[in-house]
C-alpha cells in the first residue's frame, strides 16, 4: 500500500514539474514558421477589425479623367463653339430671301447686312412682291395705316419692292422705322442701301452645333457661303 502511494505522489511531482517547463516544452508545430519567417519587421498592422482607407479622392462632384482626355474634349469644344459664314455680291431680293430663311429657322445665328458695293445711305423698304398686283395690294393696306410716303419700284433687282424712305445716317432711318411700326406696318426693314453694283453681303455667326443643318437648309437656293475665322 506504501508503495502505490509513493509511486502515485512521484507522478504527480514529475506531472507538476513538466507542467512548469522544469523539464522543458515541445515546440508547438508553428514554432518552425516562426523561425522561417522573411522580413517580419516590414509588416504593417493597417487595422484592426475596420476597412482600409480608400486611395485619395477628388472633391465630391468632381470627375478626374485623363489629361489627354480632357485636353481633347476642351479641344473639341473650343471648334464648335461658333460658325461664321459669309455671303459676298448678293442680289437684294436673294438677301432679303436668306434673311427671311435665318430668321424664322435658325434665330440662334446673328446676321449682319453690308453693302457690296459703294455706301447708298439707309433704306427703309417692304421686300419685292412676286408682281405688280400684289405690290399695288400691299399699297393700299399702307394707306390704311396712314402711310403714304412711298413708291413701288418698278426694276432692277428689288422690282415691286415698296420704299419707304432713304436715309443719309442710320439714326434717322431708325427714328423712321420706329414711326412705322408704332402705325402697325410689320413688313418693313431697314437696311443698307445697295451701292452703284447694287450688291449686298451677309454674314451669320451662330453655333457650331447648327453648320450642318443650316448648310443642308440652303439646298442649292442660295450662294454657298464661305466659312470665316470667328475671330
């Protein structure tokens, strides 16, 4: 019975003893791993149970694109910002046409009149009516707005057009034109009047954006214009 006893107590004193490590530990089997580590030191903890930073962002709204990219698009921007057309040694009633055309479609280009030929002062007209009756018609509804300081012209180009007054400055063609309208007379304009060739020239400055469709609306009607630096 002493015996066991001796030998259950020597057990239990060589058990403690290994617990303790007084007889040494057994590497556990990552002890090998750890010692076949390369560059521990360049680990870096970023966080500890939370997302990583995103990279470095813009403001909020703002796109970044390519240099290249947005080089080219300000590019393409810059050349179809404007369209300027010129229109040289028109006939009168073919400028009065390509006015009435620019006005009613393409409202966005700003046109502009110049003489062809040497200055003739300011004219105030009604443009050429398709013939003498409807130019005598048009005479009459004058008449009846209190208009009576007016002919119809008879040829040249602006033939059964009806003038309503020539002007040496353009204030006073203006101050007469303003009279005019207050009266009720819608149809009439005011222009430069054609010099000794009897020719005018239009220019129009509008969107890039609209050059194809204006080019397409003249449709072999009118002269091909030539294209002009905006500048």
């Amino acid at each position: 019975m002493r015996v066991f006893v001796f030998i259950l107590v020597l057990a239990n004193i060589l058990f403690y003893a290994f617990d303790q490590g007084y007889l040494g530990k057994s590497e556990g089997p990552d002890a090998g791993r750890l010692a076949r580590q390369l560059n521990p030191e360049r680990i870096h903890i970023v966080s500890r149970g939370e997302e990583p930073p995103l990279p470095a962002q813009g403001k909020p709204g703002e796109e970044s694109a390519p240099p290249a990219t947005v080089e080219l698009a300000g590019l393409t921007a810059a050349s179809a910002a404007n369209a300027c057309l010129l229109w040289k040694n028109l006939a009168a009633i073919d400028a009065d046409r390509l006015s009435t055309l620019m006005a009613s479609r393409f409202a966005n280009f700003a046109l502009s009149r110049a003489d062809g030929g040497e200055s003739g002062g300011w004219w105030i007209y009604i443009p050429p009516l398709a013939n003498k009756a409807d130019a005598e018609k048009k005479a009459v509804e004058l008449r009846q707005y209190g208009v009576t300081d007016y002919f119809i012209v008879q040829e040249g180009p602006n033939r059964f057009a009806i003038s309503l007054g020539v002007f040496s400055s353009e204030k006073g063609g203006q101050e007469r034109y303003a009279e005019l309208k207050g009266k009720g007379v819608r149809s009439a304009r005011l222009m430069l009047r054609p010099g000794k060739d009897g020719t005018i020239s239009l220019r129009a400055e509008g969107p890039g954006a609209g050059l194809a469709d204006l080019l397409a609306a003249l449709n072999g009607d009118f002269v091909k214009p030539t294209q002009q630096d905006c500048r």
